[in-house]
C-alpha cells in the first residue's frame, strides 16, 4: 500500500520545488530587472502548475486503485495541494492575460509555501486514507472546491494589494508590510507559546496582541524610517507594473471572484452539513469564521458601493481579508470543531 | 412645530436611520466581533470550566452570555436589526433603482458626449471615406445584436448622428436579489428555531418507537408515525475506520401505509416533515454468549473439566454440579476498572440452592478469562466470545425552515453572479463630417469593471472601424 501512492507524493515533492525556484525566478527577474528570469519563472510556473495537475489527478487514480476511490479534496494536505493548482492556475490566467509578472513572485512564493507546509511531517499527511462516512458526498467536492477558488482569488487580491501601493508608492505600503510581518510575528509567538500557554482562548489573544504590538512597531519604522529609504527600490520595482488604476480594478475583480465563490462555498458546505447531520448551521468554529471572512468582505463590497473607497482603503481590506482567510484555513484548527481535517 | 411634525419628524430620522449603509457596516462588524468572541471563548461548558479560566470575569461575562454567543439575546437582536435594517434599506432604495432600470433610456446628448469622450480613458476615433448615413447605418447595424437597446438620433444643425446603445440594464437590480436572499435565510432561521426541533433515538434491531427525547433532554416529542429498527450494519475500510452504516428501518404511518427505508449517513429518510439522519451507533448488549465453566483444581494437578454454554440475557440456567443456577444480567463493550479499559465484560449473577448462600454478583471480563478466579469458587466463569449487536443512534430534525434557508441561498447566489459578474454597459457612437470624411468616435461607460469595459469597448470600436474600411472601397 505504501509504493501505491508514492507516484503522487513524489511528483508533488517536485513540484514544490518548481514552484520555489519559480518564485525565486520571478522575484529575480523583478527586482534585477532581468527579462529572461521572468520568462524562465513562466515557464517554470506552467511546469509546475501542469505537475501539479498530475499530482492531484494521479492520487485520485491511485485511490481508486487502492479501492477507495475518492477526489482529494477532504484533509490539510489535499487542501493545500488543491490551493497551489487552483491559485497559480488561476494566476497564469492573469499573467496571460494582462501580461505582467510581478504578481507571480507573490503567487508562486504562497504556492511554495503551501505545498511545502503539506509536505512537512505532522502538519499535513500525504497518505490516502479512506473517508469517514459524513464525508462521502458531492456537496464536499463541491464546497472545498469553491471555498479554494475562493481562497485563490483572495491571495491574488492580497498580492495585487502590495503591488498596487508600490506602483502608487503610496504611504500604506508600510502599513500593509508591517501588517505582514505582524502576522507572521503573530504565527510564531503562538507556536512557542504554545507550548507554555494551554488555554487556547489565552494563546490566541496573547498572539494576537503580540502580532498588533509588531504591526504598530513595524508600520511605523517602515513608513517614518525605512520609507524614504527605499524610495528607489520601491521605484525601481514599480517600473514594469501596470498603472494603478489597473492594479485596483484587477484587484477589485479578484476581491469580487473570491466573494462569489466563498459565498457558494459556505452554501454548498451548509446543505452538505443538511443533509449529513440534519443541521445547515451549527456554529461550528470553521463555519462562523468563514462567516466573519465572508463578512469582512462584504463590508468593504459596501463602502465600495456607498462611499467609493478604491486604492488604498482596497488594498487594506484585501491584506484583512486574506488574514481572515488564513486564520479559517489554519488557525481554527486549534479551536475544537467539526472542521478537524481540513 | 406642531406635534404632528416633530412625530413625523422622529419617524423619519428613525427610518433614515434604519435604512442607513452606515448601520449595515455597523452590525456587520458586531455580527463579526461578536461570532470572533464566540469562537475563542470556549461556549457551553460546565461553570467551573469556564471559572478557571476567567476566574473573576466569569460572573459579568456569563450574565451578558458571552459563554453561549450565539444564543444570547443581543446576537438575536443584531440579527432583528440587520433584518430591519435590509428590508427598509432595500425598499426605501428600490423605487429609484426601478425607475432607472424601466426608463427609456437618457436622450443621447452630443455635450454630454464630448465631455465623456474627452475625459475617457479609451478613446477609439478614426475617419473614413464613406457617407454619414452609411456610417450611421452601418454602426447601428454592427451594434443592434451586440446590445439590448439601440437609439439613433441626427443632432441638431446637422452636427452628426449620435447612436446610444445598452445593455443589462436590469443587473442594477442584483443588489435587492441578494439582500431578499439574505432576508429569507433569516427568516427561514427564525422559523426552523421557533418550529422546529432537534433530537435523538437509539434503537436496537426490533426496537421500534414514535417518540423523540430532544437535544438537551428537557422534553418529548411524538412523531407523526413509527419507526421501527429491523437491522443495523456497519462495514468497514482496511484500516479499521467506519465506511458506512446503514440502519433498515421500517416506518408505520398512523393510519395504517407501511414502507420500509434503508437510512445511510448523508442518505436521511423524510417523511412527513420530519428527517432521519444516521448519526451514530454503538454496541448494544448481544444476544447470546458463550461461557464456560471451569473446574477449579489445586496448582500442579491436571486441569479441571471444562463445561460450555451457549445462553441469552436473563436466561436462567443449572450450574455443572447443580447446586444453583446462574444468568447473564448485564453486557458493557467496554469496562473500565480504575479508571482503564478492561474491554468487554459481562456481569453473571449465580444464586445457589442453600438458602444460607448468598447470590454472587461476578464480573467476567472477555480479555482476561482467569479474572474470575479471584472468586476462589468451585469454578472459574470465562466468556469465550460473542456475536456483537449494534443499535443505531438517529439524529432527528423538524425544520419547517429549511426551504426558506434554501430559496435563500438561491436568491444569494443569483444575486451575487448578477451583481458581482454583470454590468450594466453603455456605448455611444458620435458620428460627425470632417474634412469631406466621416469621423467616427466611440465611448463606453459602465457601472462595474471599467478595465475589462474598456478592453470591450476598443475591441468593438476597432470591429466597427474594420467594418467601414472595408465600405470604403
């Protein structure tokens, strides 16, 4: 059983590395203006994508052969094999389309990472394990299918978002960096801390509190002190993009294509939760925080309509909004729930 | 003032209120921080629970129910007021968009156009060597099937031909969709929680019932027929995980029909506005056990004779010497001695003949047949093995909201594709003579995505060009 479904690890053990060097690649061919990086980083993008197109095809074949027969859509590794072809998929798409690859070192660096983190041991499992009964159902293929198109339309829109306010070297560029790191600082305190605070309720204030303390420190040394500094890389990089009405507009429509299909994903996952456990709402951790991503989205879609906020204002509710996102994917894991496998 | 308008005047600040997007962004953001506290502080456990954790706080934070969020009557009453605050929003709202949408189109407007065409960002302009009637025509033509509402009009003192066309009007109306989807999942909500109720059964193959204890125990519900439990099977993959438990059940209605139904997890039998849901099983106790009776001997000498038995529950039977009977009382799948599994056990009672001997309540464990040794009686009861019978659990719902929750979902989605994925698009034509030629300008406009708009908008333009070079010749 153990070599049946070694042919679809091993080709996503590939593609995770195409996916790192074609995040370098294209960071490369941004920031030193190197042409033939970028085009190498497409190539290796389409690669990788094709790879990992196989790779999740092979497993669903491979789990027939195992006589279980199922599509791998239904825990953390399957997820995020599915986010890495469903994001750099759809970013291809973008590339093609409005030609420019900046976006690419942030899509593929988020796919790298994500397909990385699934090969880690413990963190994700690569083996094919048949599904409980609750799980045998097409409203799951089609509720973790949307809820990850979704998913990748946010990270794009969180990409866009820093692109944008680099093309506008807008001052907010180092509030949304600082965001960044806060977040990242809030990941790891809670990890350490983990193993010292046992109530989850207080590690997550804690490392909350720790990240805001980043952000507010890290904010303003970037826009007061680091800023000016980097007037020129910050122009350099910003040479090749699009103008910025076009950043915010595809960054609207991105925002846009990810509140569609995580509205379809909370609806098909509620009539899939009807008809398993005779409930299509339960207050269950993973479903009220994709109501509180869904809702952070919608208040922007609102102060859009109503008060006409673009640009900037766009560009802090997409980096907000993809925090929620990651804190639904990841961090309601550590609350207990329903939602234990993905 | 007079009372009357100071009274119309509360009424009106109260519905502007009420009908403000400014209160929609407020309650969707203590919807959000009321769902986050709900999430991170632990609901529903046992005081002390909660008491560790909070210590002092516990008391204030139970009393504003920050323990039960989601039940709490201000969570209610932010829902009560999103509702209220959709449904006056929406219609104070409604007539102006209808207007728009069912007007007759603005007059096309050759100032209008020139300061739109001067401010685009597009701006598609080219002359040709063809008649302005032809051009006209021609444009009209081109544009007729690409949009829904085309009108052509000469401009005054001979200036030209100014063609408006349209499309998707009617998408300006994708916002109400959805806020009516939003408000039939509310209201679907309130009804299954008013009418509606949850519970559970647990039946063992030939059990049969027509009552429901509700989730949380406090009361009894009769169902509109009876259910009775003919088999229970479970299966299993290879690596021991559960891959499908089905119960065979048959229901009897009350005047009389019968059907038989096989309910599996995500399969729930409905009937009659009730569902059936598979939501657990266990093992119930067996239905015969095998025992055997040891002789107890002294260490060193041969083993003792060996007696097999094959019994039922309750079922009194002779011991092997016959000095009193014994019967299998109770079953437990999993024992647990000090606080440890032990596995299956079964209790035996043993009551003797000689009234002076008292009846012996005796714990045969299945795993460890010497355990009964302790009893230091004449014989050693060990249960070899057993055939395991399940019961099955049954989730089972009323929810008299559950088709309004779902009229709503289609509402919502239909709304978003139409107010998230269209545009009402809008495209006008000027067409003027200049230098003996025909010049020709385009200008788009839209309500949603102007990028892909303008893209649209110049590969029209250049379709339309093509189209007059090729009169030209």
């Amino acid at each position: 059983m153990t070599s049946s479904f070694a042919a679809s690890s091993d080709i996503l053990s590939v593609v995770t590395f195409i996916y790192g060097l074609a995040a370098l690649l294209y960071w490369i061919g941004w920031i030193f203006k190197a042409p033939l990086a970028g085009k190498v980083a497409t190539v290796a993008a389409i690669v990788g994508v094709l790879g990992n197109w196989a790779g999740f095809g092979l497993r669903w074949v491979e789990s027939y052969q195992m006589g279980i027969g199922r599509i791998p859509l239904s825990n953390l590794y399957e997820s995020l094999v599915f986010f890495g072809l469903v994001t750099m998929t759809v970013y291809l798409f973008v590339e093609f389309q409005y030609r420019f690859r900046a976006l690419g070192a942030f899509a593929a660096s988020l796919c790298f990472l994500a397909l990385a983190y699934a090969s880690l041991p413990g963190s994700g499992d690569g083996a094919i394990r048949p599904l409980l009964p609750a799980l045998q159902s097409n409203w799951l293929t089609a509720h973790v299918a949307t809820c990850f198109l979704g998913y990748a339309a946010f990270a794009l829109a969180f990409g866009l978002a820093h692109l944008y306010l680099l093309k506008k070297s807008d001052h907010a560029l180092g509030t949304v960096l600082g965001a960044d790191l806060g977040a990242v600082v809030a990941v790891i305190s809670g990890l350490l801390l983990g193993r010292v605070i046992f109530s989850a309720f207080f590690l997550l204030v804690t490392a909350f509190f720790i990240g805001l303390a980043c952000f507010f420190l890290a904010g303003y040394a970037m826009t007061h002190f680091l800023k000016p500094r980097m007037d020129r890389l910050v122009a350099r990089l910003a040479d090749k993009l699009p103008d910025a009405n076009t950043l915010d507009e595809l960054m609207h429509q991105s925002i846009l294509f990810g509140f569609l299909f995580l509205s379809a994903g909370i609806i098909t996952g509620a009539v899939w939760a009807n008809s398993a456990w005779g409930r299509y709402w339960s207050w269950d951790p993973k479903e009220t925080w994709s109501l509180i991503t869904w809702l952070a989205y919608a208040v922007f879609l609102h102060m859009r309509l109503v008060r006409g906020w673009h640009g900037a204002k766009t560009a802090y509710c997409s980096v907000f909004g993809f925090f929620c996102v990651l804190f639904t994917w990841f961090g309601v894991n550590l609350l207990p729930g329903l939602h234990s496998y993905a | 003032m007079s009372t009357q308008e100071k009274t119309s005047n509360i009424i009106g600040s109260i519905t502007d209120f009420l009908a403000s997007v400014k209160l929609s962004v407020f309650l969707f953001i203590i919807l959000a921080l009321a769902s986050v506290s709900g999430t991170i502080i632990p609901q529903g456990q046992s005081p002390e629970a909660h008491q560790a954790v909070f210590g002092q706080a516990y008391g204030l934070m139970d009393a504003l129910g920050f323990f039960d969020v989601f039940r709490a009557w201000w969570f209610q009453l932010v829902l009560v007021l999103l509702a209220a605050n959709l449904i006056v929003c929406s219609s104070k709202r409604l007539p102006a968009t209808l207007k728009v949408v069912r007007a007759s189109g603005s007059k096309p407007n050759a100032a209008r156009f020139d300061s739109m065409f001067s401010k685009a960002s597009v701006k598609p302009e080219e002359s040709f060597d063809i008649s302005l009637e032809n051009a006209g025509q021609a444009a009209s033509l081109y544009l007729g099937p690409r949009f829904s509402r085309i009108r052509s009009q000469a401009l005054e003192k001979g200036q030209g031909i100014l063609i408006a066309a349209e499309k998707g009007r009617w998408t300006r109306l994708g916002a109400y969709i959805i806020h009516a989807g939003f408000l039939l999942v509310l209201a679907g909500g309130l009804a299954g929680s008013y009418w509606g109720y949850s519970g559970s059964i647990r039946l063992e193959p030939g059990q049969s019932t027509n009552m429901v204890r509700t989730n949380g125990g406090e009361q009894i519900k009769k169902l509109p027929f009876t259910l009775v439990c003919n088999d229970f099977a479970v299966t299993f993959w290879d690596d021991g995980t559960p891959r499908e438990y089905r119960s065979f059940v048959t229901v009897l209605d009350e005047d009389g029909e019968s059907f038989e139904q096989v309910i599996r997890v995500n399969h729930p039998l409905r009937h009659k506005g009730v569902s059936l849901y598979q939501s657990t099983y266990g093992q119930a106790s067996p239905e015969t056990i095998n025992l055997v009776f040891t002789e107890r001997t002294e260490p060193g000498q041969a083993p003792g004779e060996q007696t097999a038995f094959t019994v039922k529950m309750r079922e009194q039977h002779p011991l092997p010497d016959g000095s009193g009977t014994f019967a299998v009382h109770g079953f437990n799948h999993n024992y647990t001695m000090g606080g440890r599994s032990a596995g299956p056990a079964i209790l035996v009672i043993v009551e003797y003949a000689d009234d002076q001997r008292p009846a012996q309540e005796r714990i045969v464990l299945l795993r460890h047949p010497r355990f009964d040794a302790m009893q230091r009686d004449n014989y050693i009861i060990s249960a070899t093995d057993y055939v395991p019978r399940y019961y099955t659990g049954l989730q089972v719902t009323r929810d008299p909201g559950v088709g309004t929750v779902y009229a709503g979902f289609i509402f919502l989605m239909a709304g978003c594709l139409v107010a998230l994925m269209l545009s009402h698009k809008q495209l006008w034509v000027k067409l003027d003579t200049q230098g003996g030629k025909t010049r020709v300008k385009v200008v788009g406009n839209t309500n949603k995505n102007a990028y892909v708009f303008e893209r649209h908008t110049k590969r029209i333009a250049n379709n339309l060009f093509e189209k007059m070079r090729a009169m030209e010749k």
